[in-house]
C-alpha cells in the first residue's frame, strides 16, 4: 500500500504543456509571469506565505525588461514604488525627510542672509 505523503498539504497539478511552469500562462521567459494568473498566485502564496506582487513576477527578468514593465504598469495605474516592502518605503521615506530638512536649513540660513543684507 503506498503511503500518501504531504497528506493535508495543498497541491498544484502542474501547468498545461506549453504553459510556464511558474504562472500557467503562455509568455515569453524573458517577460514577467502573469501577477493576476490564479496558478501564479496560489503556487506563490503556497511558496512564501504571501501573494505575489508586480515586483515578485518580474524578478527574474532583465533591468530593461522591468523598466518597460514598470512604466506600462503605470499607464494601468498600477505604481510599483507601492508595492515595495514596507521597510523599503519607510527608509526612503525617512531619507527624503531628512532631505527636506536640509534643504529647509540652507532655505532659513539663504534667507537669514537676505535679512542681513537690509
Ligand atoms: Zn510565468
């Protein structure tokens, strides 16, 4: 009797010939798999405990490739710099603060000597 292994563990039935493996949509290898593909989201989430984002499904392709895909997504609506991780957002956000504080400063000094000169 064979013994059923991964029993209670959820299973994918592998994508149809002709398909990419990742996602079960036809596509080019150098092109991302397709984010909203229902295989591409399960098999991700079963994979990392998350769904898939934009980012996630162009991982694999060249910088160009994703800059292309990034601006497309774009004119869809769909900005990626909101799909990134929320450590990265806060960090760059932090930066950009702080870039804002040092402007301010050199704004007040420019303008204390303005005030000097009257
Ligand atoms: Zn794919």
């Amino acid at each position: 009797m064979k013994i059923v292994e991964n029993a209670g563990t959820m299973m994918l039935m592998p994508a149809a010939p002709g398909t990419c493996p990742i996602c079960a949509t036809k596509h080019d290898p150098n092109m991302p798999h397709n984010r909203d593909s229902l295989y591409y989201q399960v098999r991700f989430q079963m994979e990392n405990g998350r769904g898939p984002t934009w980012l996630d499904a162009m991982e694999h392709c060249s910088d160009i490739v994703k800059e292309m895909w990034t601006e497309a997504l774009k004119e869809h609506g769909i900005n990626l710099d909101k799909e990134k991780a929320p450590t990265e957002a806060a960090t760059s956000d932090v930066s950009a603060h702080s870039n804002n504080q040092v402007k301010n400063t050199s704004d007040s000094k420019s303008c204390q000597d303005a005030l000097n000169n009257i």
